[in-house]
C-alpha cells in the first residue's frame, strides 16, 4: 500500500509536526507495517491513479490545506490545473504548507470524506462558499461522505 499526505506542514523530516511522519508512526504498525509512507513533493512521481483519497474537514469547511482564506484558491480548486502541489500560507493559519491541488486530490476512483460532529454536519450540508463546496460540486470523482456526531 502506497499513502502520501493530502498537505504538508513546511517542517523539517524529522519534526514532529509532519503529516509523513505520524502516517508512517500509525500506518507501520502491525498490518500495515508494509505500507510506504510517500513525501507529499513526491506525488507526481506516483502517475497511476491513487485508489481512494480520504479527506478530513474543518469546522470553516477547509480540507487539505486549503482554506477558506488562501489568497489562490480559484488556482487551487481549478480541476483543469496540471500542477499537483501549492504552498499555503494565511493569516488564520501562518505555518506555511504545501497541499495537494483539487486536480491532484481527484486522480483517484473515490473520494471519502470523514467528518465528525454537529458544526460540520451544518457544514456538509451548507457548503456554499466554502473550499468544500469545490469537492462536492466536481464531477470527476465519486465522494463519500461518512459522518458521525
């Protein structure tokens, strides 16, 4: 099983703050001690398309690192762009980043959408005008939605 970070904090490999790092920690233990963990800079290497793609949501409907306050984001969510990868960086979330483009995240046969609790229920349900919205209304990839309270 190959998994790469759908974002990056801008950190260095061995910090502790590092998407790669925790998935290789969690993902190589017991069944899944196989499984090989890919640096975000490295997608583009990977040209077959990816099987699932599992997103996390915040409450402010961003997925990825891509924000409702990213001064790029038309560029990010363009489902026509060829560039896999964009640094992010805002006032709400200062750390810089780099996240996988909307056109990245849908080279795959199925999108899960993991969200948990009420706000984000309102969220899923009220996505207008938030990056969210750009997952939902693409038509290049089924989505799933699995929410729990």
């Amino acid at each position: 099983m190959d998994v790469t970070p759908t974002d990056e904090r801008d950190v260095p490999l061995s910090s502790q703050e590092r998407n790669s790092r925790l998935l290789r920690h969690i993902l190589q233990q017991k069944a899944a001690r196989n499984c090989t963990v890919h640096e975000i800079d490295q997608f583009d290497a990977l040209s077959q398309p990816a099987a699932v793609t599992l997103l996390g949501m915040g409450e402010d409907g961003h997925f990825a690192s891509i924000f409702p306050d990213i001064n790029n984001l038309h560029a990010v969510v363009d489902l026509s762009t060829r560039r896999r990868t964009f640094k992010i960086q805002t006032a709400a979330n200062p750390a810089l980043r780099t996240t996988l483009s909307l056109s990245a995240l849908c080279h795959t046969k199925l999108i899960i959408l993991l969200a948990f609790g009420e706000k984000k229920l309102s969220v899923i349900e009220h996505p207008q005008g938030l990056p969210i919205e750009h997952v939902f209304k693409q038509l290049k990839t089924p989505v799933e939605i699995i929410w729990s309270p």
